[in-house]
C-alpha cells in the first residue's frame, strides 16, 4: 500500500496529492507518469508526474477530477492509502541545450511541465513558460513555475488574467515578445495540445506532446494506447508519452480517448456524491 | 509372478474408452464467468487412471517439457494413494493445477502415449489436475524438502509462469529469491490473459500462495527497467531470470485498426479477468458489451476472447480464420467448446479493412475469401485469396488476436543484452543463459507468444543452469 501523506484541491476540480513511494522518487525523470488504481476495486489510470523528492521518498501528481476514478482519488485524505502506485512509466522527456524552449502548460499540465521547465533551466536554455486556462481562478503553480522559468506568460479565455484570448494566439504572443522558440513543449489537456500543434507547424516551430491515452497496463502489453504518429501505429507507454505533434493523428487520437467516456462516469451515479474537500 | 499374472487379466480387459469430464452445459455456462470444465471425481479419476497399460518403457513422460514422471503418478492414482501422486507430479512441476488445465497435452505427452494408436490416450491432464485440486480440497499442501541455505541472491523479473518455476526450483535449492512484478496481481498471462471459465483465479493465487510459503519474496507495482534496472538489481543479486513475458500485441496492418471498437486481444482479455471488467460497475474497469463480434485469429487466445464475448452477452460471435478448421493452432477442446457455445467459425476468411462511422467507431468489417493451395514453410497449405471476393459484414466490435511479440521494457533499459529474431533476447535453449553473464532468461520474452508449460520448461532449464553457476559449478 502507498499512503496518501496529502491531497488538496487547488482550483476548482483540481486536485494535488503527494505520495509515498520511495523506488518511484528514485527514477523518476520530467515527462513520466505512474499508473495507480484508487481502492482494491479501482480501474488502473495513468497520471502525470508533477514534483517529487528523492530523499523523503515522496512523488506528486495533479489530477482533474473527471470520473469515477478520479472521484474516488478526490476523497483521498492523509493517512489513507492506495494499492497501486507504479512507475515511472514511459521515456522521459527529452532534456538538452535547445537553446530557448517554450513550455505551455493547461489543465493538470501545468503541474506537470513543471518539472520539464526546471530540468531544461538545469540544462541552460532560456526557459519561457505559458500557462493557460479559460480563467484566472483556474491557474495553479504560478509561483513555481515563475522560479523554473525565465519568462512567464499567461494567457485566460476571459481576459481575467495575463493576456486574453485562445491557445491559438501562441505566434501572436511570441512575436509581440519578440521570441523564436527553438522547441515547444506543451503539457495539458488533448485539445491544447492539438491546437498548439495546428499554430506551431506552419512557423516549424519543433513541437512536443506529452500524450495521454487511456492505459491499462502501462508497460507495453495491452495496445489500448495506441496512436498513429508520421501513418505508423506507436504505444504511449512504451514509445512515449511524448511524440511530434506536428505528426499525430488528432482526430484518430480523440475519438479513442472517448471511447470509454459513458463508462467513466458510470461509477458516480452508483456511489453518493459525498464532499468531503 | 502373481504381480505378472494380475497385469495380464488387466490388460485383456482394457477398456479404450476415455472417460469425459464432467463440464458445465453449454447453454448454462454462457450466462457466468464460472469454470467449464467441472474435473474428474475420484470414481471416474481411478477408472480413468486404470487405463493406463504400465508400458515398461513409458513415452508420455518423453512428452512432457517438465518430465513429469507421469506414469508414476498414475499408478498412485490406480492405487489411491493420492498424497504419494501428487508429491511424485511435485517433484517436477510447481503448477499442477494449472498445467492439469491449460497445457495442450495433446501436442505433448497424450500424443506420445501408446494408447493413442489404438484409441483415446489417457487423460494425463485431467489426472493431473485432479490430484492437484485433491490437495487442495484436503487443505494439506505439503512442503517440500528445502536445502540447506547458500546464502546466495536471486531476482526474478516477472511473477508469470516461468518467474514462479524459477523461483519454486531455486528457493528449493536454499537460494534466497524475489519476485519484481510490473501488474499489481501475480501470475502473469495466468491472471490477466486465460479466462476465469478456462482457469479459476483462485487456483492461480493458491499456487502464488505456495511459492510464497516456501519463503519468495514477491513486490508488485515494480516495473524493472523503469522502478529500477537489471544493472542496479544486479548490484544486489547474484543473479537475475527475466521472464517478463509477453508485449506490444500484433495487428494486421489493415486500414482502420486504431478505429474504436477494434481491440487487442490482450487488452479484452487483460480488462476482464485481471481488472474484473465483467463485473463492472462493482469493479470501475468498463468493458464493452457490443452485440456483434468479430475475434480474427484461430489460436487460445481468440477462442479466450470468443467465449469471452458470448459471456458477455454477445447476440454473434464469430471467429475469422484465413485456413480452414484443420489448421486451427488452438486446443481441438477450446475449439469444441467454442462451438457448443454459439461461435459462428468464418474460415477462410481474411480481413482487408474495418471501416468506420463518421464518430470513429467501427461500422463494418470487409473480409476476402481464401482457398488453400500447396503447402508453405509451416507445411500447412498456404491461404490464397480469392480474387474479386470482397464481402462486408457489420460488427460493433473486432478484437484481433493474431498474436504479440515479446515485452520491449527490458531490451530498450539494458546494454549489452541479444536480441533474438523475433525481437525477444537471445537466451542459449540448452541453459537459458542471455548474451550477458547473471542473466537468464526464458518464456514468452524469449519466445514471443507461447505456452505456460514451455515457458515453464525455459524456467524448469534456467534455474538448473542458474544452480550450477551459483554454486561455481558453471562459470
């Protein structure tokens, strides 16, 4: 069993637990995620791996609650435990000189291109970080990121913070900075990640994806994370998480990711709804 | 001499007739996820064992990958002294209950034996798998003589077949053993991959149970290659067994394979006995329950997903095969129980395509026929299709069970490991040893996809080689 040491929500619908898991802290690297299932009955879900400290053996993620899954996760309070808390999983990210990375962030990214923009600092590049969200009341983590980074720009649906607009304005920021990134890394939700990669390819702007597929096993045997990259079928696991985003195949990518979508929310209406945050 | 003579009355009376084992009917056992095939009672398991004509020189035993000294313990059934015939099968196979149930012991040691030329060959698993649920039912489980201990380390990667032969064979010889396993259940393709109805999960964690009470260590939730590597396990351990199993399932390279609704066998199967999915939503894992079902393959695991599919409530399941029912590499049993069940057999058929829906859910799949021309490579007569044959048919749902190769995980975090031509390592058949000293390795991660009993026969052979080198017999 894996004890809970915290669990909060940050935002509204987002949670961030820690827990500990000393053979996880030990190797696990920026862009890899762990796969857990909540309670002995619970479905294996892969999360993202957000901060970690090797010495007090502790990792940290940040989840949507979304589901019955999640919902389950949600109602974790310090002391309690889970059965399931495996990795880490999947190649880490890709860390060297680039030279100026952009890191986007959305959603549970934002907690996990975190450690990616502190890793890439570690490595020399000038680091530029974007978060976004429909509103202010939905940023987390700014003063973290803030230290990892050497810029920070926001970006919020409504205007509420930073610059307002859509994910798409990327160029348009970057220009009026006056930034060239060499690479983009992008952490967040499908959607964000699609749509940074529809903005990024005609200006050649290197994109990478940290994919997010449903999973079961997580180490190569199921095939349910399959995605077609460059027309050639890869496994999120185990070739991944991150791929060119200028390569996917979205809509393919999208409508498996629901594939399962009445089904994960099935569970809540057989559970009673008790808040306990 | 009277011993002789009683031998001789015995065998002018020999009855060729097998005895069938009582199963579940079939328009029962589609409606529950129980066992099939009920096993033998002590009645019928003593007249079934009298069968067997004491050949002086036995050859089912030859059969066996494990040579399980088998008319040895058939004679103890003939006698009924079961706790002496269980202990003889123990001396050689930690997993009786388990092989008694799934191994294809007509391609193994009821192929060899005599009685088959004339008629039915005994039933060797189905009295081997009654002494091992005997034991069971008499809750006695006897332990084995244990050597004295070396002091000597060893870590088995994968709590599969071949990892729990390992390790029983190892620990038995006074070396001290841990089992790292990726899944948070131990037992491998047992557990996530061979139904419940075929194999009741609670046989497989009563053998886990027993390699446990001999003193392996098991974690789970450890995936080595990525929670820790080979190398830095091989700081601590005198010696490693990779048994990691199988991988990436196979496709077929058809348009419209990563449609919704098309599965991995490994992934249907994987949701339904290892996370429950058939329960759900006692259990969270979802499976879909469609109404028409295509499984595209001829082996186990696509009659597993079939009789999976009719369990779950399925109105047509068939069973897409480019050969004919001759050349089905599944067990003739699996095949007949498929059918009794309401499987529809296409064969010669190949699929082409799956098309989809404009949500991105299969619609239909379109398939050729084939005929069968000269024998290939396999010796089987090569499927060739039949020009301008393209036909459609719908299905809400195809799960493609063609196979998978071996697991990658170790291969991609390990320098200086073989890889063999099926992308699985290198691992020398004669001692399990892999292109690198301390390191063994066996099962479907050097075969790809295979049996439970070789994968344990690779255990079997790689714990006696590992034996020898930790006891500086063998460099």
């Amino acid at each position: 069993m894996y004890p809970i040491l915290e669990r909060r929500m940050i935002v509204p619908n987002m949670h961030e637990f820690t827990v500990h898991a000393p053979a996880v802290a030990q190797s696990v690297k920026p862009g890899h995620f762990i796969i857990l299932r909540p309670d002995a009955l619970g479905e294996r879900i892969p999360l993202s791996v957000a901060d970690w400290d090797r010495e007090a053996g502790t990792v940290t993620s940040v989840f949507m609650q979304v589901g019955g899954t999640t919902a389950k996760l949600a109602r974790l309070k310090p002391g309690d435990s889970i059965p399931t808390f495996v990795g880490p999983l999947g190649r880490e990210t890709e860390i060297a000189n680039f030279g100026t990375v952009l890191c986007v962030g959305g959603c549970y990214g934002i907690g996990s291109i975190y450690p990616i923009a502190r890793a890439l600092k570690e490595a020399g590049n000038r680091v530029v970080v974007l978060l976004e969200a429909r509103s202010s009341f939905l940023l987390y983590w700014e003063d973290k990121l803030d230290r990892a980074a050497n810029a920070t720009f926001i970006l919020t649906r409504d205007g509420t913070k930073g610059r307002k607009g859509h994910i798409g304005k990327i160029p348009e920021l970057m220009e009026s900075a006056g930034i060239v990134p060499d690479r983009v890394i992008v952490n967040g939700c499908t959607f964000q990640m699609m749509r940074v990669s529809e903005v990024t390819k005609p200006l050649g702007w290197k994109t990478i994806v940290n994919m997010n597929p449903i999973m079961i096993d997580g180490t190569g045997m199921c095939g349910v994370c399959r995605l077609s990259v460059g027309g050639k079928t890869k496994f999120a696991c185990v070739d991944g998480p991150d791929f060119d985003g200028h390569e996917i195949d979205w809509p393919e990518f999208l409508a498996r990711r629901k594939s399962y979508s009445p089904e994960e929310v099935d569970p809540l209406r057989h559970t009673s709804c008790q808040s306990r945050f | 001499m009277v011993e002789e003579k009683e031998e001789k009355t015995e065998k002018k009376k020999l009855d060729l007739r097998r005895r069938p084992m009582p199963k579940q009917d079939h328009w029962e056992r589609i409606k529950n996820f129980d066992e099939v095939a009920l096993g033998y009672p002590v009645c019928l398991a003593q007249e079934e064992a009298s069968r067997c004509i004491k050949c002086k020189k036995p050859a089912c035993n030859l059969g066996c990958p494990v040579g399980i000294d088998i008319a040895g313990f058939i004679k103890y059934i003939v006698e009924g002294d079961f706790a002496a015939g269980i202990r003889k099968i123990k001396e050689t196979n930690a997993l009786p209950a388990i092989c008694g149930r799934v191994c294809p012991q007509e391609e193994q040691c009821e192929k060899t034996c005599i009685l088959g030329n004339k008629q039915a060959p005994v039933a060797i698993g189905r009295l081997e798998r009654f002494l091992a649920d005997w034991e069971a039912a008499e809750g006695r489980i006897e332990m084995p003589a244990m050597a004295p201990k070396t002091g000597k380390k060893v870590a088995v990667i994968g709590a599969g077949p071949a990892g729990i032969t390992v390790a029983n064979d190892l620990i038995i010889r006074g070396h001290e053993v841990t089992i790292f396993e990726a899944l948070h259940e131990s037992g491998g393709v047992l557990i996530y991959g061979i139904p419940e109805f075929r194999l009741p999960k609670s046989i497989v964690n009563r053998e886990v149970e027993y390699v446990k009470k001999l003193g392996v260590k098991i974690f789970t939730d450890f995936v080595v290659g990525k929670t820790r590597t080979v190398d830095s396990l091989l700081e601590e351990y005198d010696a490693v067994f990779v048994g990691s199993g199988a991988g990436l399932p196979w496709f077929m390279e058809i348009p419209g394979e990563n449609l919704n609704g098309v599965y991995s066998a490994n992934e249907y199967l994987t949701r339904v006995n290892l996370m429950k999915g058939f329960r759900f939503p006692e259990y969270d894992t979802p499976v879909k329950r469609p109404s028409r079902v295509a499984v595209v393959g001829g082996g186990n695991v696509a009659m597993d997903s079939a009789r999976t599919a009719v369990r779950l409530g399925a109105d047509e399941v068939h069973l897409v095969y480019r050969r004919s029912k001759a050349e089905l590499p599944a067990r003739a049993e699996e095949v007949e129980n498929a059918e009794e069940e309401g499987v529809i057999f296409d064969l010669l058929t190949l699929p082409v395509r799956v098309v989809g829906d404009e949500h991105g859910w299969i619609k239909e799949m379109e398939c050729l026929r084939m005929e069968l021309g000269a024998p290939d490579e396999s010796g089987r007569r090569k499927p060739i299709p039949v020009k301008g044959s393209e036909f459609r048919v719908p299905f809400d749902a195809v799960i493609m069970a063609i196979g998978n190769g071996p697991n990658p995980l170790i291969q991609m975090t390990t320098a200086g490991l073989e890889v063999n031509k099926k992308g699985g390592l290198a691992a020398d058949p004669q001692t399990g040893r892999t292109s690198r000293p301390k390191i063994w390795a066996g099962g479907d991660i050097v075969r790809g996809a295979a049996t439970v009993i070789s994968a344990m026969g690779d255990g079997r052979i790689a714990a006696a080689s590992m034996h020898r080198y930790l006891m500086g017999e063998e460099g």
